[in-house]
C-alpha cells in the first residue's frame, strides 16, 4: 500500500518506520528540513523497545501526492493547514492519529475522502534529525469519525496489524476520543509544568491535579452526551501513566523544545466545550491558563 504521514515528528516517523518494514508498504515521510534530510540521506532508524533501519521517502514538501492512505499526525493547531496541502493531492482515506478533539472535523471540511479517527498510545521522541526512539509499545485505535462500522477501517486496521502495530478498530470512536482526552488532559499538562515524566501523575503530589482534571473532562464528556463514566476515564488515565511511566509526554516535549503546545485542543478544549454547557471545570482552566502563560512568555502565541 501506498501510504504518506503527514508531519512525521517523533509519532508519524515511528509509525511510518514501523508500517515501511514491511516491504509491500511504500511509505513517503512529509517531515521538516533536518528530519527530511537525514532520512532521504541515511534512512530512519528506530531505536529503543523496537529497532530498525528503514528506508522511506522523504520530503518537506506534501504537495501533490497521491496514496492510499494519509496518516496525519501534525500537531493539532496545524490541522486546519495540513488539510489545505492534503486537498491539492489524491487519498484512498486519511487517518488522524493526532491528540486533542476537532481534528477530524477539520479535515472533513476541505477533504472529499474517508476521515478516519485514530488514537495512539505508542512513546516516541525524536532524538536526532533520521533517529526515532520507541519509549514505549502502546496500541492504535481507530475506525470511522462518527461511529459504526468502516470498510476502511478494517482494511487499515489489517494492514497496521500486519506490519506489527498493535491495533484495535473500534466502531465507538467518538467515546474513544474523548477517553483519549481525558488521558491527555489528566497527563499532559500536568508532566509539562512540573517537568515530570507520566508516571509522576501516579504520585501522591500531582495524582489529585491529574485526576481531577481528568474527572472534569469525563464530565464534559457526559454533558455532550458521550458516555463515558468518571471510572473508566481515571482507569484510563492511570493505565496510560503506568503503561508509559518512564515516557516524556508530548506537551512536556514541547516544553522542553520551547515549542507551542496542543494545550488548546486539550485542557482549553475541556474549558470551551463545558462553558458552552454552563459547566465548571476549574482544573482544566487553570491547567490551560498556565501552560499559556508559559507560551505568551515565550513569545509562541498572542
Ligand atoms: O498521548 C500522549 C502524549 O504524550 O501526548 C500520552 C498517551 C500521554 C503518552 O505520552
């Protein structure tokens, strides 16, 4: 199959890396300058809990391709622009393997094929333009963005598995989502302001901020009526920061690399959506306001 990730950082390259394996994937890399480079030069090596020299293509430039799939695993602020390159190319599907909520959405509006919903658990960090780091093996959910069965779905889900991904497809992607953000909103924040890897969330210093935060979100959840209870929000929160304990989360990436954050699409997301329902959720708001403290600070937005 014909496959190209969209933003191949530490997630998209690690996927990709994992998917080109396999010989009868032909997997195209759209990545930034040194990461494209290095790839294009030397090919990607996966390091860590897997290991592997692959060869990719890869380029800076996702216009005009044609493929079977796109995974997109941009940040979420970029979504809206990565949908624009995407439409002056040609897709089968396009997956969202990508945190935060709206993402699918975004790319529906400009985009004639299937949008898929995916979430992705797997550690990565990017530690050197062409080197990826698995830091930790975790599974890919995905099906179809509103629900129900998807054709695609199972045809990508057999294709993930396949190449030795662990992979579920699942027919509830929206109560999946959210659970995804409540995972992120309890770990995210919390391991970027204290610096902290996801295990740290488990302790008694941060477990109470985490939780609730994610408790907040479970509830927001409920009131866009989702169903998803405060039970298996925190299993899923705590199950994630055991699973990847010794993981840098992704906003905590971003910090370290002084980069923007996703915070908007997570915690500011739980804030927007439970003022539109009159609903509370100060956790999130104060989370939110300090990790966009921090990006005012550093000159990364308005
Ligand atoms: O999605 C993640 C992230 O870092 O953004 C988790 C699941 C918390 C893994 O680190």
């Amino acid at each position: 199959m014909d496959i190209v990730v969209f933003g191949a950082g530490s997630l998209g390259s690690l996927v990709g890396g994992i998917l080109a394996r396999d010989s009868s994937n032909e997997v195209t890399l759209v990545a930034r300058d040194a990461h494209a480079d290095a790839v294009a030069e030397s090919g990607l090596e996966l390091v860590g809990k897997l290991e592997a020299t692959v060869d990719p293509a890869a380029t800076t430039d996702g216009r005009g391709l044609e493929a079977d799939l796109a995974i997109v695993t941009v940040k979420s602020f970029d979504t809206a622009a990565a949908a624009e390159v995407l439409e002056t190319g040609s897709y089968g599907s396009v997956l969202s393997l990508q945190n935060g909520m709206g993402n699918e959405e975004a790319l529906a509006a400009r985009l004639e094929c299937p949008i898929l919903a995916g979430t992705a658990s797997y550690g990565a960090i990017l530690r050197d333009p062409g080197v990826v780091e698995c830091t930790g093996i975790g599974e890919i959910v995905l099906g179809a963005r509103t629900g129900g069965p998807s054709a695609h779905a199972d045809r990508i889900g057999d294709l993930f598995a396949s190449a030795g991904l662990e992979t579920t497809v699942a027919a509830d992607m929206p109560r999946r989502l959210w659970e995804k953000l409540a995972v992120n909103a309890g770990i995210n924040a919390v391991t970027a302001l204290t610096r902290t890897e996801n295990g740290a969330v488990l302790e008694a210093d941060t477990n109470d901020l985490a939780r609730t935060a994610t408790r907040e979100t479970a509830r927001v959840a409920r009131a866009v009526d989702v169903r998803l209870s405060n039970r298996t929000a925190l299993d899923a929160m705590e199950d994630v920061a055991a699973a990847t304990a010794g993981n840098t989360s992704s906003m905590h990436q971003d910090v370290l690399a002084a980069r923007r954050t996703e915070i908007d699409a997570i915690n500011g997301y739980v804030v927007d959506r439970a003022a539109e329902r009159e609903l509370e959720v100060p956790t999130n708001r104060l989370l939110a306001s300090l990790v966009r403290t921090w990006e005012r600070g550093r000159g990364l937005r308005e």
